[in-house]
C-alpha cells in the first residue's frame, strides 16, 4: 500500500487523530461491503492514521477491507495484504480478525483452483472461525469447506457445509458476503445435480447484488446463473445473463471471468451450430485462460475447440486440441476432462480407420469412466443418506420447537401461578403481621422482632430500648363517643406514632388501646425525650377533626433492654413504669 496524502504526515491531536482514525474505517469498511474500488484510497488513510496512532488492530481490518475487493484480480497483492493482517490479528490476539484472515487465504485457493491448498486453508479457515465464535466468519468458513468438498467429489460433506453456511444468514452481515455465500451455493448446487435449487439461491444473490451494487457479486452470479438456465433448458435466458454479464467484465477489465463467460457462451454457440462464433469464443477463452494460469478452463476450452474443430473438417486442429486438453487435465489431475478428451481421440482415430489407437484411446476413457461412475455412484448413495439425514434432523428440530412453546407456555403458566402464589404468601405474611385495625404490627410480630433483638444484645452488647403506651381514659372515649370513634381514635394515634419516630423504629398494638415502640440504638434518656415528644404532639393534635369536644392524651413507660432480663421482663419493666405514669395523673413518661 502506497502513502497517501500529504497532509497525513503532521500528526494531528490525540482526540482528533483517534477521531480521524474511527471515521476512516469506518468508511473503508463501508466500502468494502458493497465492494466500491474507492476502498483502496481510504484504506491506505487508514492505515496510515493508524500506524500514526500506533494501533495495528485497525490496520488490519483496513488491510482485509481491500483484500476483499481486490483478490480475484490483483491475488499477489491480495495474498500480501492478507498476511501482513493475520501477522498483526495474531499479534493482538484478535480472533475474530485471524478468522476473517483465514477465509480470505482459502478465497485465494479458490480462485488459483488449488484443490489440495483449499482443503488445508478452508479447514483451517473453520478452525479459526469456531475459535473467533462470529458467526459471519463460520458461515464464510463452511462456505469454503462445501466448494473444498465438492472439488475433491465428497458431495455429501459439500451439502452438510452448505447447509451450515447458509441456514444462519443474517440480513445484518455485509452485503458483499451475503452475496457470495450465497452464489457460493448456488454453485454447489449445479454441481451436485439439483439446478432448480441452484436458481432459487442464484436469483437471491443477484438480488442483493443488484439492489447494492455489487459488481463482483453480480458478476459470478450472473455466470452461475447463466449456466444453471442453460441446464433447465431456458437456452435464451440463459445467454442473455451471460451476455448482459460478459459486457460487464469487459468493462471492468476482469480477464478471469471474461475467460468463463467467453467458454460458457462459446460451447454454447458450438451446440446451436454457430460453429465459426463459438470458435472464435472459446479461442479467446483460452487464451485469457493460459495468461490466467487456470488449468480447469484451458482444458475445458481445449475440449470444446476440439469439437467446433471437428464440425468445421479440421481434424488435425481437433487433435491438437484433444492432446493439448489432455496434458492439462492429467497434469491437474482432473479426471473428467481427460475422460472426454479419451473419448473424442477414440472417435477421431476410428474415422480415421485408426483403430490400434482408436482401442486403446477407448479403454482409457472406459477405465476412467468406470472410476468416475463408481465414485460419482459412492457419491450419489453419500448424498442420499445424508439428505435423509438432514430431514430427520429437520423434522427432529421441528419437533423440539414444538415440545419447546409447548414447555415454554407451560413454564409461563406455572410462573404466572407461581407468582400469584407468592403475592398471596406475602398478602397472608403482611396480614398475619399487621394489627387489623391500625395498619401497624401486631403483638406477635412485635415479639418476634424483640426475640431477635435481644438475642443479638446478648451476642453484641448494643442499646436498644421500648416505650409501652396506651390512651388515657379511653373506656370513657368509647363510652361517650362509641366504639366507631373509639376505633378511629386508635387508627389515628398508630399514624402520628409512625409519623412522630424513625423508619427504623418500630410501631406495634399490643392489643386495646395499648401500643409499643422499639428504639433500637437507644439508651433510655435518649428514648424518654424521644416519648416526651411523642406525648406531647398526641395531646397537641386537633382531635376535634375526629368528633367534636374529643381530646386525647396518653400515659409511656421507657425501658432499655441493659435493665431487664429477657423480653418478657423488658415489656414487663416498662409497663410498670406505664402504671406508674398513670397514678401520677396520666399524660406523662416514666
């Protein structure tokens, strides 16, 4: 990558650089994803702003961005890129990166039509991708393994991979991937005999290519679908996609799938007899095949030229062709094309009267097809009990959701239950805590939390005292004024007691127009002054609001728990001391 621009080289602010920093790659990744050539300029400021900033996370992401755009037509600075950003991914500690990484290197393979180099890089891709746990990288990485499968013949593991690759795909990934993996299907899917299923994924990735821009998507795509048209016997479709892609290719310049597309549309010319036109095509083919390296299309072009050279009486040229196939498919270890270029010798050498050499040409391509059928028959049988596999496990997974929403709504039910159980429990705890009357605790509660406290007195000394009160003369309340306002007298006394103490404290009716209070911290001077108030605002409040000509005070004995022996001789100390305030005339502390 080249520097860039001038203005790069003064480092700006920290605050500002970082800033800087996360806007660039944002875009470049942004531009990645919709595979704009603009990448290459904003990667470059990227990774520039980053080495400025010293942070080689960034770097790579930039680096990978590009790799993606430019792979299929600039592979030498691809495979560059990509391993200078797995050496810094490795080098964070950034898996998911190294993921990412992985799956480019196995891209490369692809594109070389390195069976072996794929097989080792798409393994390690799916290594790499279940470590990193992102889902988009192991959807890519399985992408790999399927085109590795079917490559090397295991059409059973090439259908399990692409299951995987394509059930989870999220309309959140790159636009770019999404395409491609799904292109990648398509593929898998013409290879393995299943065209419709094949047109179905095609005409999904063209979709997104189309509706995001995406020229190297759309391109693959449109090749794919082409071929897969021509298979379903839409012959016109078919080459129109073909064509509409070829002008496209050539456009941007990109001489590997000018090569596909010309030997597509070459044999197919060859078949409607147009023998002059496909010709011509699939010389072209070939020779951007030789400048590209590509074994697969130089013996495939080799072998239609053969048979437009034969329908045009040019027997020597067709034999020449057929060798030619022939060297190239045995080198590359490519047994079909070589089967063919077998069978076509065996044909020419027998109308030549031949036929030493029209046998022995003949054997070959029996031998091979022999070998082919069986292995394509081992194929066909893994393929099946796979498949069968699958809809077990989709009818499996199937059933499992349904016993799923059936448990999930009884778990629902049974929490509803479960919580009206637990309001109710807590209803009948308040109720079996509360004075019915007055809202405040009842005795047994009281008693409970005095256990507790002196209990803990006993453990670690700490004051704590009570004040037992109850309202003077209050038979004669009742009396004059009835019970209902007797019980409105004790409702209001409980609400100035809570309001006149802390929310620690704690308020209770012992029973009658007898209350207790719990100090807890304490001593008894300090709860006295605290009940004097009490006293005081009870005999100060306008109790006339209640009925008129009411007045209501109140007699208090203190206790601290230092001074007594247990709880019940602490309530008993206190309402002696309550006595006591009484006889000496009622509305005072003791």
């Amino acid at each position: 990558m080249q520097h860039v621009s001038s203005d790069l080289r003064s480092v700006p602010p920290p605050e500002e650089l970082s800033e800087r920093l996360a806007t660039a790659l944002q875009e470049t990744e942004r531009l990645s994803a919709h595979e704009d050539r603009r990448v290459r300029q904003m990667a470059e400021v990227t990774v520039s702003l980053a080495q400025q900033a010293g942070e080689i996370v960034p770097q790579a992401r930039a680096r990978l961005a590009l790799a993606w755009v430019i792979f299929e037509n600039e592979p030498d600075e691809a495979a560059e890129l990509i391993g200078e950003a797995l050496r810094q991914a490795t080098q964070a500690a950034h898996n998911g990166l190294v993921a990412y990484a992985r799956c480019l290197l196995a891209r490369l393979a692809v594109i070389s039509g390195q069976t072996a180099l794929l097989m080792e890089r798409a393994g390690e891709a799916l290594s790499a991708a279940e470590g990193a746990g992102v889902a988009e990288h192991l959807a890519h990485a399985h992408s790999l393994q399927s085109i590795a499968h079917i490559l090397t013949g295991n059409y059973a593991q090439a259908l399990l991979h692409l299951e995987r690759a394509v059930g989870g795909l999220n309309p959140a990934w790159p636009p770019t991937l999404r395409a491609v993996l799904l292109a990648d299907s398509g593929a898998t899917m013409n290879e393995i005999g299943r065209p419709h299923d094949a047109r179905r994924f095609l005409e999904d990735a063209l979709r997104i290519a189309e509706q995001h821009g995406l020229r190297f998507s759309k391109i693959i795509t449109q090749l794919n679908l082409g071929t897969t048209l021509l298979q379903l016997g839409e012959g016109e479709a078919g080459e129109a996609v073909l064509r509409s892609s070829l002008q496209d290719v050539r456009r941007g310049g990109d001489l590997r799938w000018e090569a596909y597309l010309l030997a597509t549309l070459g044999e197919r010319a060859v078949q409607l007899n147009q023998v002059q036109i496909g010709r011509e095509q699939l010389q072209q083919a070939l020779n951007l095949a030789q400048q590209q390296g590509d074994a697969s299309l130089m013996a495939t072009s080799h072998l239609q030229l053969s048979r437009a050279c034969a329908a045009l009486g040019q027997t020597q040229e067709a034999q020449q062709h057929l060798f030619a196939a022939l060297m190239v498919a045995e080198q590359a270890g490519q047994q079909n094309p070589a089967a063919q270029a077998h069978a076509q010798l065996a044909q020419l050498y027998e109308a030549q009267r031949d036929f030493e050499r029209a046998l022995r040409h003949f054997r070959l391509h029996h031998d091979l097809i022999l070998k082919l059928r069986t292995e394509e028959a081992q194929r066909r049988a893994q393929l099946m009990s796979l498949e069968r596999e699958l809809e077990l496990s989709r009818q499996a997974a199937q059933v499992q959701l349904q016993l799923n929403a059936e448990l999930e709504a009884s778990n629902a039910r049974l929490r509803q239950a479960n919580d009206h159980a637990l309001r109710q429990s807590d209803k009948l705890a308040r109720i079996a805590h509360l004075d019915a009357l007055t809202k405040v605790a009842n005795r047994r509660r009281f008693m409970q939390v005095l256990s507790r406290h002196v209990q803990g007195a006993r453990r670690r000394p700490q004051a704590f005292s009570i004040a037992v009160l109850d309202a003077d003369h209050f038979k004669h309340v009742n009396d004059r004024f009835g019970h209902p306002i007797g019980d409105q007298v004790l409702r209001v006394l409980a609400r100035l007691l809570v309001r006149l103490t802390r929310s620690g404290d704690m308020v209770a009716r012992l029973g009658g127009e007898e209350f207790v209070i719990l100090f807890p911290g304490l001593d008894r001077t300090q709860a006295h002054e605290v009940a004097e108030r009490i006293r005081e605002a009870v005999s100060t409040h306008r109790w006339t609001s209640v009925a008129a000509g009411l007045s209501v005070t109140i007699s208090i004995g203190v206790a601290e728990a230092s001074e007594a022996c247990g709880k019940e001789r602490l309530l008993a100390l206190a309402d002696e001391r309550l006595y006591a305030a009484k006889q000496a005339g009622r509305n005072r502390v003791r």
